[in-house]
C-alpha cells in the first residue's frame, strides 16, 4: 500500500473561501430576487394616464340646478350634483340626527350649498351607487342608492342605511370661478 501525504494546505479547511463562497451566494440570491421582484413593484406605481390628469377642471355651468355629472378622476367616478333649494334643505335638516352613523353637517361637506362633489364609490364594497341617472333609484333620502348591499346616502352623501360605514368620500376639490371647479 502507498502511503498518501497530506500537506498542511489541505488538512485544514480554508474558513476564508468559504466565507466567501455564503457571501457570494447570499449576494448573487438577492440581486436575483431583485430583479424579479422590481417588475411586480413597478407595476404598483400610477400609469401615465392617471398621473396625467392629477388635475381636473369642469365647467358646470350648464348642469342645471337638480342635476348630476359623472366624470372620472384617478380612475375613480366623481359625482357632482348641482342641488336644489329643496335638497339644501333636507340634508341642513339632518345636521343634528343623532343617528347618523358617521355624523356630519352639511355646511363640512360643501364648498358651495348649491354644489356637491363626492368620490362616487359605496364605503362598503366600492361598488358605484345609483342615482346620477334621471329615473335611478335614489332611496328615501333622495341622494344615492347602492343595489349591491342596500347602502342609502342622503343628499348631502352622508350614510343613512345599509352596511356601508362612512360617508361618500370627498375629493380634493376648490371652485376657481362660480362655474368651474378644479378637483385634484
């Protein structure tokens, strides 16, 4: 039998190469879960279309008073009612309803009595409510009515029935004039 030698190089491991060996593949694992990861985050971000009109102006000049205009902004309906005195008066009437489920005046939730703007997307389950059309069920309070659950708004967008738990939501809105409004 021949004898093998063993020189020192070899009987001890080499800690160093080794160390770089786990660094370089916990490197090499990261820049790969990076690159695939990025396209999912990038996604998240807004498209050019939405970042493009961060800003909307409409003239509601002819929108007659008792009528709706459904635009849309960051993808989302807006809705924007030109109230009657009558409906005015039915949402001030409700101001201190003690069973208002997410209480709010009226006066809080309007730059203008005669104009309301409000995110036109239910609080339960983001469905779009009814109401906007002329011969659209508006429910008792005479505001929106959404079908799925049975969410009722009053005039003033606040939450008078069903499983929605807030108010229309209200945009980023200011009147540049009497008939424009600039919302974003």
């Amino acid at each position: 039998m021949s004898e093998q030698t063993i020189t020192e190089d070899e009987s001890v491991p080499d800690g160093k190469r080794r160390d770089f060996l786990y660094i370089a593949t916990a490197a090499t694992g990261a820049v790969a879960t990076g690159a695939a990861i990025w396209p999912l985050v990038d996604s998240m971000n807004p498209s050019a279309e939405v970042v493009a009109v961060d800003k909307v102006e409409v003239d509601v000049s002819g929108l007659e008073r008792g009528s709706r205009l459904t635009l849309k902004w960051h993808g989302r309906p807006i809705f924007i009612d030109h109230r009657t005195d009558k409906e005015i008066e039915l949402a001030r009437a409700d101001d201190n309803n003690p069973d208002l489920r997410d209480p709010a005046t009226d006066a809080s939730r309007v730059q203008n009595p005669e104009w309301l703007v409000v995110i036109g997307v239910c609080t339960h389950l983001g469905c779009i409510p009814l109401g906007q059309e002329m011969g659209e069920p508006r429910g008792q309070w005479g505001g929106w009515f959404c079908p799925c659950h049975g969410s009722v708004y009053d005039t003033a967008g606040r939450i008078r029935k069903g499983p929605a738990p807030e108010n229309l939501w209200l945009p980023p809105y200011k009147f540049t004039s009497d008939t424009t409004i600039k919302i974003g």
